[in-house]
C-alpha cells in the first residue's frame, strides 16, 4: 500500500477490470517480476500470491477455501472475471 492506492484494484477501470478474461498467471508473474519497482522478484512467491489474493479480495472476489496457488500450471487454470454488480 506504499506505492498503490487501494482505489487502483477497485474503483472502474482500474487493474483488475483490465484483466477481465485472462488468466490469474499473468498479473502473478508481472506482480512477481516488476515489484517492487526498487526490487523486483525479491519477495517469495508465496507472499506474490498473498498480494495478488488481496487485490481479488478487494476488487470483491470471494475467497476460496485454499491458499491462492504459486504454480503456473494452477494460475492459468484461473481465469478473471469481473464480479456481478
């Protein structure tokens, strides 16, 4: 939250309606590779994730019952989709 306002995930047209259709992977692996700007990739994966769960979470996606997870594989397998309402 230092760098990004809240209203940047949730408030229309922000981040996340931009992905509306792609796969979870792809803001996974940006999140992973470009932040923070002073040290990309320096968190671990799973803490990538717990940012990522944060932004669905606030842009009103329903938590599931596991952990985001960290693989490729699982991430493409998720798609976004935009909240009703």
């Amino acid at each position: 939250m230092n760098c990004h306002e809240l209203a940047e995930f949730t408030d229309p047209g922000a981040y996340l309606e931009e992905k509306n259709g792609k796969t979870v992977w792809e803001s996974f692996e940006y999140i992973w590779a470009e932040m923070p700007e002073d040290e990309p990739a320096s968190l671990d994966p799973k803490d990538y994730a717990a940012i990522l769960a944060f932004m669905l979470s606030a842009y009103g996606m329903p938590a599931g019952d596991t952990d985001l997870p960290i693989d490729r594989k699982s991430l493409e397998a998720i798609r976004f989709a935009k909240p009703p309402g």
